[in-house]
C-alpha cells in the first residue's frame, strides 16, 4: 500500500507541473539547450582583487573597543560593491559604520554567467582590533 502511494506521488499532475516550471526557469535563465556551433561558456566565481581592511575608527581608539561585523555585499558586474548592509553588528556603531565605509573601497573581478559580468551577493565578515598601543591623545589607563 505504502509502494502504491509513492508511485502515484511520482506519476501526479502536480510533480509534472514543478518540473515543467524548473524546466521553464532553467531556459530563462540561459541554462537550455545552446545552437550546436554555440560554444560553452563556464561561469567564473567572484574573486577579490583588492580588499585592505576597513579603518579602525579614531574616535573609539581611547575606548580600546573591537569588534566583529558580518556584512551583506552586492558586487556589481564592474567589480565594485553597489550595496553593503549589516547583517550583524558589532553593537558599537562606529565600527559599523567603519566596515561599511571601509568595504566600498574593494574592488573584485565580477563573477560571470554565460561570458557575461553578473552581480554576486556574499556575506563578509569585518572583524576589528583596538590599537595595540593606546593613542597618545587618550591620557593614562
């Protein structure tokens, strides 16, 4: 009785419809058949060119406060960030607002789909570390 059912699951209307609208996604996408003499174009990855670390606030620097910040990154199909949202904060703004300034200075070799630059969304971590010497301007501990 339990083979009976799955063999009808498999044969119903309903499969046949999500398999015919991923056939029907995967030809938008480009992803269907190609004209014969059409070559085969692999995708490349997003790869970083020049990525130096944001800058470490100055106005926090006596404070001696570090951090972690996971940002949302969209790299446009120039290589260079468009869209930086923080996804996870450090609870102290300023460094924040370090990592999100700080990574629009990247710059990467834009990933591709089908020979062609397409934007790439990736998750970056941005972690901080106060001044190993404390500033002069900051007195004594």
């Amino acid at each position: 009785m339990t083979m009976r059912a799955r063999h009808r699951f498999v044969g119903s209307p309903r499969l046949g419809a999500l398999l015919a609208s991923g056939l029907l996604a995967a030809l938008a996408a480009g992803c269907g058949p190609r004209d014969a003499d059409q070559p085969i174009i692999p995708s490349t990855p997003l790869r970083a060119v020049d990525t130096p670390p944001p800058d470490y606030p100055a106005e926090i620097g006596c404070d001696q406060i570090g951090g972690k910040v996971v940002l949302q990154l969209t790299v446009g199909p120039e290589g260079k960030p468009t869209k930086a949202t923080v996804l996870t904060s450090s609870k102290t703004q300023a460094l924040d607002d370090a990592a999100v300034k700080g990574v629009q200075r990247w710059r990467f070799e834009a990933a591709t789909r089908n020979g062609k630059p397409v934007a790439t969304d990736i998750q970056v971590p941005v972690t901080f570390h106060p001044p190993a010497d404390r500033p002069a301007h900051c007195g004594p501990a």
